[in-house]
C-alpha cells in the first residue's frame, strides 16, 4: 500500500539534499577555476588568455 506521507517526505528530502549538493558543486567548481586560473597566471606571467563562458545566457538559447 503507498504511504502519501512518506511520499511527500522523501520528495522534500531529495528536493533539500538536491539543492545542498548544487550548491557544493559549485562552490567547488569555483575553487577549481581559481587555482587554474592563479596557476595559469603564474606559469605566463600575465592574466589567462582563454574566454570563459557568458554567465547570463539568452532566453533563446535555453531548451527548458
């Protein structure tokens, strides 16, 4: 027999522990991308030459 009560706990505790587990992947992609970036500098002497991807992207771009 399903359990709507146990249902709806769990979908919050998925939805809290999707969101945790988001915002540590970015806090760790961050990380990253300032120790490539701080090696990089170092290795050449100057800022990196690469281009970085725009952080807002156009509503046209979008699929969702």
């Amino acid at each position: 027999m399903k359990n709507p009560i146990m249902s709806l706990w769990l979908s919050s505790a998925n939805q809290a522990t999707s969101w945790w587990m988001g915002h540590a992947a970015n806090a760790m992609r961050a990380q990253q991308r300032l120790a490539l970036d701080a090696m990089t500098k170092a290795a050449t002497g100057g800022k990196p030459t690469g281009k970085r991807r725009p952080r807002k992207v156009r509503k046209a771009m979008r699929r969702y």
